[in-house]
C-alpha cells in the first residue's frame, strides 16, 4: 500500500550483479547476531545498490532472520530508504504548509512536466528523480527545494527550472 | 506505594505503576484503543486521555503516564470527552460505515465507543480509503479500511508471538498495518492480531458471515492438542462450534492461543467422522450395527480370549489425549475387568520414557515448574524441544521473557530453529549428542566448582559416581563429539550456574534414538548439581506432546504403575485398589506398547483394544504394526474416524471429541483444569467414558460410575495426589497437584528437595549407534510442525491448508550434492521401506539429516523406521 493508486508507476529497470549480491551477502553476515542491526545494514546495502528492492529484502531478511515485513516496513517508514533505483540527483520539494502556500504545489506540477516524470519516478537516463517531503525546517526560506544535499531557497518556478538543469 | 484520588476514590498502587493501572485498580473505567495488558505501552492514540490537577489544564494520556504520589485525576470531565469525542470524529471521517455486515458488529470497541459517547453526526468529512481488501490470505481476512493504527496486531506479532509479519508501512498519512509488497500473509497463523483487534480490519476467515458474535454461546474449555493446556472460548451457535477465541482474564494462557487452537477445531464436525459402530462381518468388511451388539461382540472378543488363553495375552493402549477420568476407567477395565497390566499410551514412547528417568533421579515422574517461571526466569535452556512449533504458546512466553525482560536464553538443537534468534548462547550440535553435550556441561560445572555444593552433599546421593563418569567428558572430546566449542561449554555452564531463575525446557517425541529416559537423567543430573530444581522459579520442564500426557501417567495407563504411581508389584498399592474394586490384579507388571506390538507378532498377545491410538501412522515400522494385528485374535479400535488402524479392526467404536465431554487434563504443570462440554454429542457416538463403562458392564463388572464428576471421586479416594482436585473447587485456574495451598503453589520436591530423594545417575551412549551406513547415508528425523498435532489435526482442513504434508525436509548441502531443487520428487528409502515424497529446502536443516513429519496418513514416514529404538538412516533418490 506504499504509493498512491495512480496506476503504473515509471520505474528505472535495474539488476543486483553479482559482485553486489557478494558484498550485501558480506554485509549481512558481518550484522548477523548482533541486535539492532537492520537500519544499518539497510543503510549499507543502499549505499552499494542504490535502492532496496524486494529480492533484496528478502535476503536481508532471511540473513538477519527477521520477518520480510517487518524489514519492509522500516524501510518504508523511512524517507532515506527507497524502493526503486533513484537517479543522479534526488530532487525534494517541500510541501510543507509555509512552502505549499508560497506555491511549491504549481512548482510541482512545472517540474514534472519539465522532467516528464511523476512524483517518486526517475527519468529514464537516471538523472533526476523527483520526490516530495513535509517541511524540511527552512521555512523561513519557502519555497524550499533540496537536490541531493543542497537546499535552495526563496524560489520561484523558473529558477528551481534553472537549477535542476546544473545537476548532471 | 503511591496514593492517588480519581475521580474521588482513593487508590494504592506500587511504585511505577501508570495512571491507567491505577485507575483500574481503583474500579473506575477508561477508554482506549492502542493499550493492552499483554503488551508494552504504546501511548499513540489517546483515547484514555484523562485529567490531572497537577498538570492544570493538559490532557494526557493514562497508559503511559506514570502515576505519582497525591494526585487528583479525573477522567470523565467535560474536557475529556470532548477530547475523546473529536478523537472518534476523526475516526470515523476514514473509517468505512459498514457495521452491518462486520464480523467485528457487536463487539467492536469503535462501535462501544461511538455509542457510548452519542456521536450521531461528525463535524468532519473527507473521502474514505479505499485500500483493497486482503481476501486472499488463509485463515484471516485484514481490511485495512476499517483499521484504527493502534499498532496492536503488529505488536502481539512481534512481541508475543515473535514473528512481525505485519507491520506498519509506509509513514505520515499513508501509514497503514501491512506486509511486504501488500502479499497475503506468510506467517504462523496463530491468530493473536485477530484475537487482539479491536475493530474489525482483522477477522477470522472461519467465522465469516456466519453468526452474529452476541446469538453465540461462549464456552470455557481446555484445548486437546498440546500439554500447555491453554484454556479456549468456544463460539457455540445451535450445536456447532462457529470460532475460538482467548479470554485474556482465564487461562495459564491468558488468551494467547496458537494456529492449532484457534482454528483446528473443524474435525470435529467432519462428514468422515464415524456415527455409527462397525463390526467386521464374515466376509471382513466393517458393517453399522447398533451399539448393543457391538458392545455384545467387543465383549464376547475379549471374554473368549481371556478364557481360551488367559487374561495376559490381551493388551490396551490409550492415547493421552482421553480425559483423566477416562484414562482412570481404561485402566480400571483392563485390571479389574480384563486383569491385566498390559497397559500403556503413545506418550509411551517419550514421554514417558522421559519422565521414568525423571522419577528414578527425582522421585516423581512429574515437572516442579509452571509457565509463569517460564516467563520469569533470568535463565532458560531449551534442549532438543523445537518449543515454538510443538507448545507455540510456552514459545511466546520464552519470547516475551526474552524480549521484554531480558531473559538469557540457550539453545541446544541439532538444526537451527525459530528460538535461535533470541538465544543468548545457541548450541546447534550434532543429531543425537545431546546426552555427550550434557555430560560435557556437567564436566565443565564440577570440574570448575561452579556447583550447589551445599545441596548436593545435604540433599543428594551418587555426586561421587556422577564425577567419576563424566570425567572424560573433556572439552576436546565434547566438541569432537558433538561439534560445540568449548567457550560456549562454558558460557552455559557458568549461565545455569550463577543465576537465581534457571529454567530448562525438553520436549517429548524429538528423540532420534529412544534415549529419552537418559536424557531426562542426565537433565536431572544438571539441573541437581546447579541446583535448580527444589529453588522456586526453576525446575525442569518436560513438554508432553498432547494435552493430558501427564495425566495419562498420573492416571496409571501404564505396564508397571497404578494410579497414582504406585507400582503394581508393590503388595500394600495393589492391595488397596484391589479392596476398592473389589477384585484381584495381577502383581506381575504387564507389557508395554512395543512389546505388544512384537508379542502380537509372535503370538503371545492375542487381543487388542486401541483407544484413540493410531499405530498404523504414528508407530515405527509400519509393516510390523500391520502384521502384529494382523496376527490377533481380536482387536477393538475406539477412535473419532475410519482411521488406517481402525479398518483392520473386528469391532469399531466410535467417540466423542473433546468439545462434547466434560472432564479434566492436566497439563505440564501438573494443574488439572476442567473440559466443559460445549456440544451434544454426534449422534451415534459415545464418549470414552460412557465406553468403558457399558463395555465394562457387559463384561460382568461393574464400575458404578457413570459421569465424570463420581469417577473424579473415586480417582481422590484412591490417588492421594489427586484428593485435592474436586470438581467443586476446580475453578478457572485448575488445581496443581501435589502442592500445598489448594494448588496455589508448586513445590512438588520441596525446598532444596527436601521432599524426594534425589539422585544422581550417570548416563552415557552408544555414539557408534550414530554413524551413517554407507548405503544410507542420511540421518532420518521424525517429528511434528507447527499446524499439526497427532493425526488428528490433519481432518481440520483449513490447518492442512497452511500446513499441507507430503515432503521431506533437507539441507541447502545436501540438496546441491544430491542435485535436486525444491518441490522435485523423491523417494525416501530405508531398509524397510520407501515412500514417495517432495523435497522441501530448508537452510535451517543440517547438512547429513533429513526430516519428515509424522501425522500424514498419506506420507507413512514410519514404513521407514523401526522399533527397534535406533536410528533410521535413508538414502534418496530422483522420483
Ligand atoms: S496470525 Fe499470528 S503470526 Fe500471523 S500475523 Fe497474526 S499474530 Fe502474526
Ligand atoms: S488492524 Fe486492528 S489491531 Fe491492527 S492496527 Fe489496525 S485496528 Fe489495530
Ligand atoms: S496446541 Fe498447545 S499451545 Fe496451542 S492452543 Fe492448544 S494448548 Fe495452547
Ligand atoms: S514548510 Fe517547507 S520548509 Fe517548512
Ligand atoms: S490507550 Fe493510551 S494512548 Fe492509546
């Protein structure tokens, strides 16, 4: 029930390689046994993959043996997680009450037709994904938007344009 | 202890208690929706907001706000309902309207509330979910729709049960109670998160638009499958069972209840169930007869074989799931009436076994511990019990001691199974080195002084033989042996030597070779050098495998033992039954299962009457069981169903189940509690107990007791252990026997075992006994899983859908070496036999073993093994 209901979702197609397999493997049975070790092995096997799909779960579930949903659930619990390849640069805006009356919503709209991907979706050269977030604590600057680690502030639709356009 | 008013009441209550509690304490009433006694506090949805003077003005929650020294708190002021009212408001803005045809209508805490509160209208509107509805899973129907996000379900699941397969997804406004990628649920089944909902997102599938919840009536009864003992609420509407439920005030279970439990209960109402006796004709088929004649026959049978060649060629077997009044009369019929001592049950083959070893160290063939040390102790050591499959709810309380209170717990298991990850130590050793692991702990313990050495040489005889044996039990040795490491030899010598409460839990039924009476003594010898047993809050716990295995051997269905655990040898013990039931017994002891089982074959036993016993699946080698009562003169099968064992019969008896009877088990703890009978009997049937004695009649001797209640009374005048235990005073709680107090406490051998007389008998084993053949090459592991118990389990068939049979477990290893991938075909061949199976993966078995359970009719593991008490060996290959 992660989503919203707007049919199929445009999703970057992307295999765990082997080495990947072997080092998620070494990452699991580095935690195993040790209490309280799920987020960051969840962390670390992000890191290396880029995301955590479903095969994956299943193999950290097993070696940590912890129930799939559980495992499941902690990932969606958390915005840091994600369950489908991002791209390059991870695109937020904010929709938080301060921002979304300063106009992040139309933003949105702009924004995605300019990158012709929706909300939680990545374009197909993996370069941008575009996601939403409630207040990131700037509110002082709304509208707010963070690519990747930098947040930008007091924009307007053309200038989040320009911006994202830097990230390669 | 703190004093606190509420809502003008003055109330004590202990340090660190919350406001709730106190509240409770105080008899005043409030409100929730995320609190439960059985689990951690929570404090997410508010409902049992209340006021306190000391904090003016602000309403905070009761459940997770400790209560302090003198203060005022008021929990129905205007304010507050106007909280609570607004809170439900917003419930309802969500929560769909469909009263009506919710399983929940009528016992749904929203739908209370929603009354109690007079919410007519709501202030608030928005859309409602729409999240599809799970109709797919088995067992439980979860609508998230309906959901009020107290987290309950996921909470008893991960807390209590200690599997977390559902849990909170997604965050913020998207939160709901789900699994990963909204699959149906791949869990255990048990039904905890639909017992513990509170409004009707999780439903039982069983009960679905079947009746309303308030035309059933409830019924307070004892489960029969496992010796927990757990206590179940029948949903009784006309004259079937529609739903089981826990009551979490009653019960050694407190509402916890397991898949068997909740929801194995559809045998009973099976169309296969027999409703009429069968006797064979002359042409061998099994035909209906009325009652009479088949008493005539059975009684004829028997008569005819006592006369022509004497009262010890026949023989009787009972299953330790018939009530202890029953148990009682079956062997007051085969002594008195028959008289003989040819008596034994299944449990005969472990249970026992475990216990015999148990009363020679200890003196009593019965555990000195209850499920609550269990759930209290600081140490807890499972060995060779896979306790969270065969006594799920005893693993609950392992899991909540650990989880919650930090118990230490250890395991020692040939494989890997569920308990292994909460276990502090885990000892994952060689199948079948139990006893050299043990010996090796008790090398370990003496030889580094950690022992009682007070209650050894004050109350303890055979320290010096015990210390003399198990010197070689070196380190080195051990671990070659059974591949255990020696700081983990001590860790757990020094775990179960240096802590107060130190429990150690053994299942029955798990044994590779039948050492069961060794491993019981040297768990004795263990749990007498550190000193646990005779300490309140430890002792040992043997876990029989059906619901009344210890009242089976308390009720004497055994070769050797009367009631009571007299033995019959014993002139003074034999002589008072004798003046009782006024005839003579024989003073020899008779013969156990397997040896009537071997005499049949070699015609030294001629008659047979099996009570609820199915040998033909549940015994070793099955072609020697067939060709033993094939080789009878006569055999009478008393049982629920047609059974295998039942089609070879001369005269068939049908039964009453357990919902249709009342009388007592006792459980592991030795507590007797009361079956209350919830239906009227399949027509057709009678219960065990009206069997035997109409069968006893027609025999010529009358037993003069024909209702549970007067043989109960005859049982206390008999069996001083039992004088207490009186249908009067069985309350709720049941009685424990042999324990002062009406059955409050359980100190059986009494403090520092001054109450028995305690020994220490040194055991070992033939370790050569273990070694592969080289045409065999595979350890062969019988025994039982999760959603089944006995045979009777699989004529439940909503338990055979999450639970179907068919395969044969084996390692990742061995699977690779043998080039066979999950679900292929195979046959499973010993020396005895071969069966057709599918092969079942599993990373937790280990490399050289494989495992097979028993209860399937249609997969006769036992056409593999032997009774000869070694272990059996396979090979397999390709189907
Ligand atoms: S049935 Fe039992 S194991 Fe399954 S989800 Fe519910 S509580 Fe958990
Ligand atoms: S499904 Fe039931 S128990 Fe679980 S969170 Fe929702 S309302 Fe509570
Ligand atoms: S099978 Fe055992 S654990 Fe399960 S409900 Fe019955 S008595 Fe309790
Ligand atoms: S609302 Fe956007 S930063 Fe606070
Ligand atoms: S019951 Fe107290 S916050 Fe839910």
């Amino acid at each position: 029930m992660a989503g919203e209901s707007s049919g199929k979702k445009k999703v970057v197609e992307k295999e765990i390689t082997p080495e990947e397999w072997g080092e998620i493997d070494q990452i699991i049975a580095d935690h195993r046994d040790k209490p309280g070790s799920l987020i960051p092995v969840l962390q670390q096997v992000q890191d290396i993959c880029g995301f955590l799909p479903e095969e994956v779960q299943n193999r950290i579930a097993e070696g940590l043996d912890v129930h799939p949903s559980y495992v499941y659930g902690v990932i969606t619990f958390y915005s840091f997680f994600t369950l489908v390849p991002r791209g390059r640069n991870v695109v937020r805006l904010c929709m938080g009450t301060a921002c979304y009356v300063q106009g992040t919503n139309k933003m949105l709209g702009k924004l995605k037709q300019n990158l012709g991907i929706d909300v939680e979706e990545t374009t197909e050269d993996m370069r941008y994904s575009l996601e939403t977030v409630r207040c990131l604590g700037a509110c002082g600057l709304a509208p707010v938007m963070v690519v990747n680690q930098d947040t930008h502030g007091l924009l307007n639709i053309d200038k989040a344009i320009e911006i994202v356009k830097e990230y390669e | 202890m703190l004093s606190l008013t509420i809502d003008e009441r003055e109330v004590d209550v202990k340090e660190g208690a919350t406001i709730l509690e106190a509240a409770e304490a105080a008899g005043v009433y409030v409100p929730t929706f995320c609190y439960h006694k059985r689990l951690m506090p929570f404090g997410a949805c508010r409902m049992c907001v209340v006021e306190v003077e000391q904090m003016k003005g602000r309403l905070v929650p009761s459940c997770s706000t400790p209560a302090t020294n003198g203060m005022v708190i008021h929990t129905n002021t205007a304010e507050v309902r106007k909280a609570r009212k607004t809170l439900l408001e917003l419930l309802l803005v969500h929560h769909p309207l469909d009263c009506p045809v919710c399983d929940k209508g009528g016992e749904c805490k929203l739908q209370d509330l929603v009354y109690e509160y007079e919410l007519t209208e709501n202030r608030f509107q928005d859309s409602k979910f729409g999240y599809p509805v799970d109709y797919y899973s088995p067992l439980i129907e979860r609508n998230t729709n309906r959901c009020v996000l107290c987290g309950m379900c996921a909470r008893v699941c991960d807390e209590v049960v200690g599997v977390a397969a559902i849990s909170f997804v997604d965050r913020g406004f998207k939160t709901v109670i789900g699994t990963n990628f909204e699959r149906v649920l791949n869990c255990e089944f048990c039904g905890e998160c639909v017992n513990i909902c509170p409004v009707g997102a999780l439903t039982d599938k069983l009960f679905k638009y079947k009746a309303r919840s308030w035309e059933l009536k409830k019924v307070n009864t004892i489960c029969s499958y496992c010796s927990t003992g757990c206590t179940l609420t029948l949903g009784i509407k006309g004259n079937s069972i529609y739903r089981i439920i826990g009551d979490d005030t009653i019960g050694v279970n407190k509402g916890s209840l397991c898949a068997k439990g909740r929801f194995g209960y559809q045998y009973i109402t099976s169309p296969e169930r027999m409703n009429s006796p069968l006797i064979k004709n002359e042409a061998g088929e099994l035909v209906r007869v009325t009652w009479e004649e088949a008493l005539e026959r059975a009684a004829k049978g028997f008569t005819e074989v006592k006369e022509k060649r004497g009262a010890e060629h026949i023989g009787g077997i009972c299953s330790d799931r018939l009530t202890n009044e029953e148990v009682y009369l079956f062997q007051k019929f085969m002594r008195a009436a028959l008289g003989t001592n040819n008596i034994d049950h299944a449990g005969g083959f472990s249970y026992s076994g475990l216990l015999k070893g148990f009363k020679s160290s200890l003196g009593y063939a019965a555990n000195d511990i209850t499920l609550n040390d269990v759930r209290c102790a600081d140490v807890i050591f499972v060995v060779r019990s896979n306790l969270s499959e065969t006594h799920p709810v005893i693993g609950y309380q392992v899991n909540m001691a650990v989880k919650r209170d930090e118990s230490q717990l250890i395991v020692a298991s040939d494989k890997t199974i569920k308990l292994n990850k909460l276990a502090a130590v885990s000892l994952t050793h060689k199948p079948g080195t139990e006893i050299v692991l043990l010996n090796g702990l008790i090398q370990a313990i003496i030889s580094e002084n950690l022992y009682d050495k007070e209650l050894v040489s004050s109350s303890t005889e055979g320290f010096e033989q015990l210390k003399a044996k198990t010197a070689r039990y070196g380190f080195d040795y051990v671990e070659k042996i059974t591949g255990i490491k020696e700081d983990k030899i001590r860790e757990t010598a020094r775990l179960l030597s240096q802590n107060k409460k130190v429990c150690i839990l053994v299942s029955a039924g798990l044994g590779i070779i039948s050492d069961d009476e060794k491993l019981a003594q040297a768990v004795a010898n263990l749990a007498m050098l550190t000193g646990m047993v005779g300490r309140k809050g430890s002792g040992i716990g043997f876990l029989g495998e059906k619901c009344n295995s210890q009242g089976t051997l308390d009720m004497g269905a055994l070769p050797h033992l009367l009631p009571g655990f007299e033995e019959v040898s014993d002139e003074k013990a034999r002589n008072a039954f004798e003046e009782a039931w006024k005839t003579s017994i024989p003073s020899q002891p008779g013969q156990s299962a397997l040896e009537m089982f071997e005499g049949a074959e070699k015609g030294s036993i001629n008659a047979l009457y099996l009570v609820g016993e199915n040998p033909v699946v549940s015994y070793p080698d099955t072609a020697q069981t067939i060709k033993a009562l094939e080789s009878l003169d006569f055999l009478v099968v008393q049982d629920l169903f047609l059974t295998p064992t039942a089609k070879c019969a001369d005269v068939v008896l049908p039964a009453a189940s357990f919902a249709e009877k009342s009388g007592t088990y006792t459980n592991f703890e030795r507590r007797v509690q009361k079956l209350n009978c919830g239906l009227n009997k399949l027509e057709g049937v009678k219960t065990d107990l009206e069997i035997f004695g109409e069968l006893s009649l027609k025999m010529g001797y009358e037993m003069n007791t024909s209702t549970p209640d007067e043989v109960m009374k005859e049982i206390g005048t008999l069996v001083p252990l039992y004088t207490e235990v009186n249908y009067s005073r069985l309350g709720e709680e049941g009685i424990v026997w042999g324990s002062p107090n009406g059955g409050k406490e359980t100190t059986l051998y009494g403090e520092k075992l001054s109450k028995v007389k305690a020994r220490f008998i040194p055991v070992e084993v033939d370790e050569a006994m273990l070694e592969p053949d080289k045409d065999y090459p595979l350890l062969l592991l019988v025994g039982s899983v999760l959603f089944h118990s006995g045979s009777l389990s699989t004529k439940s068939p909503e338990l055979d859908q999450v639970g179907p049979g068919g395969w044969v477990a084996m390692s990742m290893e061995d699977a690779r070496d043998y080039q066979l991938t999950d679900g292929q075909p195979v046959f499973v061949r010993s020396k005895r036999g071969e069966i057709a199976l599918k092969v079942k993966i599993n990373k937790k078995q280990t490399k050289g073993t494989v495992f097979i359970p028993y209860h399937f009719e249609s997969q006769p593991v036992n056409t593999l093994t032997s009774k000869d008490l070694r272990p059996t060996f396979v090979e397999i290959r390709k189907g």
